[in-house]
C-alpha cells in the first residue's frame, strides 16, 4: 500500500489535501480539469471519469450522492411545432406566390396601351417553435414581363411601371404616381355620405320594405322631389324603405338625419339602423299625433349608430301598431344626411355653393357631397405650402379634392 499526499490547485470542489488509499477515482465535473503539482505514485490504478452530458437510459442498483442531484426528462413532440394563419384558399403569405392578376392580357393594337398587372407575396419572417426561423424575410423581389407569340422585327414599349403595396381584397392596381411622387388627399370640413340625398335624380337606391311601396313625388323640402312612402292597410308589422350607405370606416359613430312629413292618420315613423354592419346606438320617432308648432309640416327624424363594416342598411319605418285602422299610411322623406359624430347638423349637398362639390367619379345629386369651408383660398394655400416645403427630388401631384378618405 502507498500513501500519497495530493494538492488541487484552482478546484474549490476538491479538499486540498487527500489521503489517497488503493484506488484512485478523479470525477470531473468541471470544464477545466483540477492541476495536481508533485509526483504520484499508486499502487493500483487511477481511473478518471468524465461523465456524459446526460445519461443514456436509467442506471440499475443503489447509488448516493452527495450534494445537488438535478434530473430532468424529455417531453413528448407535441401535436404540431409552429403554427401559421393565412386567408381561406390562399396560400401560406410567409412564402412567395402569385395573386390575381390579369390573366392572358393581349398587347395593345399599335398606338395604344394596356396595363397587365400581377399581384404577389413575397417571404416574411417565419419564426418556428423554440428558437430561429424557418426562412427570413425577402429583402428583394424580381418582377418582369413576358412576351410571347412576338413576330419577327416587331417591338413592344414599356412605359409607367409601378410596384406598390396592396390589400389582399385589391382587385387590381391603383392609379399610376410618378415616383417619388406626392399624393395629398384633403379632408373635407364636411362630408355628407348619403349618394342620393335629396332625391332630385328620382328615389334610386331607395327600396320599400315589408310591403310599402316608393315613389319620387314633388311634394318636398328643398327642392324639386322627394321620396314619397305609402304603408297599405294590409301590411302586418313595421314596414317603409331602406337604403344602403357605404365607405364608412368601421368602428366609427355616424348619424343620419332627414326630414319628414306625415300625412293625415299616418302612424308614427321612426329611423333605424340594420344589425348587420352596424350597432344602433339611438333613434327619435315622428309621432303623428304630437304636431311640433316650431314644425308643422317637416321635421328631422334620425338615428346614430356604430358602423362595424364599411357598408349598412338604414332606412324609415312607419309603426304598425299607430296607424289608424283602415288608414294608409304617407310619409315624404327629403335631405338625407349620413355624418360622422353624433350631432345633427344643418343639411348640405354639393349643389349648394363654390365650397361644396360632388365626388369626383360621381354624378350630380347620385353621389356623396363634400364641404370645404373657403374652398378657393384654402386650395390656393395648399398649393403654396406644398411647393415651399416639399424636398428637392420630390414632386407633388395636383391635390385631390372630394375623394372618400379612408382613415
């Protein structure tokens, strides 16, 4: 047997100072190994054992340790690693692929131009479960054109190519703008969303309800028409028109207000807003049997509600359970107003003066009206400003004036 002295230098988890009998065993759980100074002389064997990151299967028998023991097991693979959402029948937006677009379009006749357009996805950042990705986002995108069937010594010319960013509802591109190019849409003071607001091109959009019928009648408020209702006896419950509005942004408050007259035992009108794309907040009733002094032969009856989609049914019914038995029920309606907020506000079209004008697109008294308060000055202005302070390399495309906002 041999007795040995042994000195570990720089490992705190060994007793600097071991006495060493047959066998000796050196476990290293270290990074670094301990340095051991001297000679060593062992009668036996020294075995030095580095144990594996984790151990291969469960080990038989008794052991003890002695200090911390940590063990930990392996999970089961889930059901699925990543998960990805994209729209119904399309395909996976994290990788490229091909919209709409415009098909076999023929080259145009000599002297002419089309536009062929395509619409595509391009790579984003496909993070997976854990850590990293499975691709990262494209930085580029190479676009071009094919030509096919071309006849010899025969030329095609490309002019005004856009990329532009698009909704994945687009149907198409927007208008061309030159590059680098400003595009300023002016907000009006006003904008009255109603298309047909004071039913001088006939009742076009208006649709009787419940068994009502519509009629364009020169009985009116402002103007040359109106839109006439008349409510049979025969119906059995709330019946009158409707007429659908669109453009709203959703999640915004609206209000609608029009002017109605009655005729003689007609039952209460009141206005309302449909459930499917708007949420009623508010409405007021025409109650026949109440005359107004203030009003004697038109007041305003309205309803606000929130829009929850760009589109929404509002309409005038007369109450079934007020009309006078045996009685028709009449009623005119005139100067629709559909606007923002909840204050009910003096009526204005795009007939009414320089500072009000139709949507551009539009036609006269069948389109949504815009109000620009000092309309000539305050264009002038904008013009002004706009080339006093846009950057060089930059240009301005001529202001846009009556164009339905989106924010």
């Amino acid at each position: 047997m041999v007795t040995r002295s042994l000195a570990f230098v720089k490992d705190d988890d060994f007793t600097p100072v071991v006495a060493v009998t047959g066998n000796l065993v050196i476990r290293r759980y270290r990074v670094s190994a301990p340095l051991i100074s001297g000679s060593v002389t062992v009668d036996g064997t020294i075995g030095i054992k580095i144990p594996r990151p984790r151990p291969v299967r469960p080990q038989a028998g008794q052991f003890t340790v002695q200090g911390r023991l940590a063990a930990g097991v392996k999970a089961p693979a889930a059901a699925f690693k990543d998960f990805a959402h994209y729209p119904f029948g399309g395909t996976d937006p994290a990788m490229a692929w091909i919209g709409v677009n415009s098909g076999t379009l023929k080259s145009a006749v000599a002297g002419s131009y089309s536009r062929p357009y395509t619409a595509f996805t391009g790579p984003v950042d496909y993070p997976v479960s854990g850590s990293g990705y499975a691709w990262k986002r494209a930085a580029y995108a190479a676009v071009g054109f094919k030509f096919a069937s071309m006849s010899a010594n025969k030329h095609q010319l490309l002019d005004a190519v856009q990329v532009e960013p698009l909704p994945l509802a687009a149907a198409g591109p927007s208008a061309y703008q030159n590059a680098r190019e400003i595009q300023a849409v002016i907000k009006p003071t006003r904008l009255n969303y109603a298309s047909n607001p004071n039913y001088e091109s006939g009742i076009t959009g208006a649709a009787a309800t419940n068994g009502a019928s519509v009629a364009a009648d020169a009985f009116c408020w402002r103007g040359t028409q109106s839109c006439k209702v008349t409510v049979p006896t025969s119906v059995t419950q709330d019946a009158g028109y409707n007429f659908q509005v669109s453009g709203l942004i959703p999640g915004r408050r609206y209000t609608m207000s029009t002017r109605i007259s009655v005729a003689q035992n007609c039952g209460n009108v009141y206005a309302w807003s449909s459930g499917t794309g708007s949420q009623q907040v508010a409405r007021s009733y025409f109650s026949a049997s109440k005359p107004d002094p203030a009003q004697p032969r038109w007041r305003v009856v309205w309803v606000t509600f929130d829009a929850t989609a760009t589109s929404v049914w509002i309409g005038f019914n007369v109450s079934k359970s007020t009309m006078v038995a045996g009685q028709p029920s009449i009623f005119w309606a005139d100067a629709v107003l559909i606007e923002e907020g909840t204050a009910i506000r003096p009526y204005f079209d795009g007939s009414m003066g320089s500072d009000y004008l139709w949507e551009q697109g539009g036609s006269a008294n069948l389109s949504r009206s815009y109000f620009y308060e000092d309309y000539v000055e305050r264009s002038y202005l904008i013009r002004t400003l706009l080339a006093e302070n846009v950057p060089l390399g930059i240009t301005t495309a001529v202001p846009q004036y009556a164009v339905l906002p989106i924010q």
